[in-house]
C-alpha cells in the first residue's frame, strides 16, 4: 500500500503578492492549476494520488483565490500565466509537467503556446477559454442594456444607470461574477472575455484534454473544439462526469495522468 505523502504547505512572496501553497511528493514536477473561485484543497486529492507514483506536486493558490493576495490591478489572463512562471522561476523549475482545471485550464492554454519551452507536457480538464455560444436572445439583451445604460449616462442619470447596472447583474450575471467584488470583478471580465483558441492553435507540446460529457459550464463541445485545434492532441471524455469530471473519476484520472506523464 502507497504511504500518503506528507502535505507541506506555507506562503512566498511573488513580485510583491503572498501566494499560499501546497507541495508534496518526490519525483518528477508536476504543476496543479485550479479554477476559478477556487483554491488548492480541490487540487489536493489528485495532488496525493500523483505524489503516490513518484511525482512532486506544486499546488499554488492564484492571487485573490483561497488564502493568496489579491493582484494589484485588474489582471488578465497573460498576467497569471507570467505569475505562474515567476512560481516557476522561484522553485528553480526549469520545465514541467502542467494539469489546469478550468480557469486553470486557461492558463495552460497560455502557457503552452507562450512559454512552451517551460512545459514538457500538457494536461487540461474541463478548460476555459473557449467563447461560448451566444444565443440570440441573450446578444439582444446585452445589446439593449448596453444602450440604455450608456445613455442613462450620457444624459447625467448616474444614479440611475448604477440600479439598472446591478439590477442586471444581479438578473443575468453569471454566479462567478456575483461572487466576485472589486478588483476581482474587474479581472473576471477581462479573463473570460478573452478568446484563446488562436493560442490554442499554437501548443506544440503534448496536451491531454480530459472532460465530463455532462459538463454543463464548458460544454463537450468546446473540449472537442480544442482537441481539433491543439496540433498534438488527445481527448478523453469521462461519461456521466461534471464540470469537476478528474474529481468525478479520480482513480482513472490518476491513472490516464500517470501513463501520459511517464
């Protein structure tokens, strides 16, 4: 029976930002992203299992998620991915093995087309960073509240403008956005508006894409986009799984990452 590996976890300091984290395990590097609005305890349970086969785990929280500081301004997601090479950088890891989970995924994205020369291979589960499909009705929507919004502020009715302003997000923002205030609101707007499938089309190093078929947050559809657009890539979809479809089958999740990464 494999011993569980011993959690380490403390807290650096990134170009100025603490960054709480998790390491454990000896071996081969592995990097662990989590999603957005969360933190690293959602990472831990794969985090132990890979530890078990000779892998050394880096669980980083990302600025403003779980116990880390928040950015300073408004980040994109090109601002994380330099943030994820400085974690890089000060753990003396000249190149890695990556798993992203959703917003994770994105970073991913970014870092394998971008510093691909950092990441030896790439595993991705249930990605952002695919556009959704916008519906008709809801491009209908955005577009009269944007009207009506700029010209309750055009004509001085700030007051206004902020009531209807909430009263829509409040009405058709997304739980992520609700969930998120100040300069992490500003940031969430910026990183899910960016579109990375022309950096998608750029990954040259192996990239493993694993997804839930029941996936209702990035659908099946943009995980087979991606599989179709990544030159050197795989996809492997877990049946009856969710959004968190590598916790969701956690022991074939483990065992797919083994046999990839080795």
């Amino acid at each position: 029976m494999t011993t569980a590996a011993r959690v380490r976890e403390d807290t650096i300091s990134l170009g100025g930002i603490a960054i709480h984290q998790a390491v454990l395990g000896e071996g081969e590097p592995v990097v662990l992203l989590h999603g957005w609005g969360a933190n690293l305890g959602l990472m831990i349970p794969l985090a132990e299992r890979l530890a078990g086969l000779r892998f050394c785990c880096y669980v980083p929280e990302m600025p403003g998620h779980g116990q880390s500081g928040l950015p300073p301004t408004a980040w994109s997601v090109h601002d994380y991915a330099r943030l994820v090479v400085q974690y890089l950088d000060h753990h003396e890891l000249d190149s890695v093995l990556l798993f992203g989970h959703s917003f994770g995924g994105r970073l991913g994205l970014v870092l394998g087309a971008e510093y691909g020369d950092r990441v030896r291979k790439l595993a991705l589960a249930d990605s952002a960073g695919v556009r959704p499909r916008p519906s008709r009705v809801g491009q209908l929507r955005l577009k009269s509240y944007r009207a009506a919004l700029n010209t309750l502020k055009g004509i001085g009715l700030s007051s206004q403008a902020e009531r209807l302003r909430t009263w829509y997000t409040n009405r058709y923002g997304s739980a992520d956005y609700k969930a998120a205030s100040g300069v992490m609101r500003e940031t969430f707007v910026k990183v899910v508006n960016e579109d990375l499938l022309p950096l998608a089309a750029r990954i040259q190093v192996p990239t493993l894409l694993l997804w839930g078929d029941q996936d209702s947050a990035t659908p099946l559809w943009q995980g087979q986009l991606l599989e179709k657009t990544i030159p050197d890539a795989g996809l492997v979809v877990w049946a009856g799984a969710g959004h968190y479809s590598y916790l969701d089958r956690l022991a074939d999740t483990t065992q797919v990452l083994n046999h990839f990464f080795k």
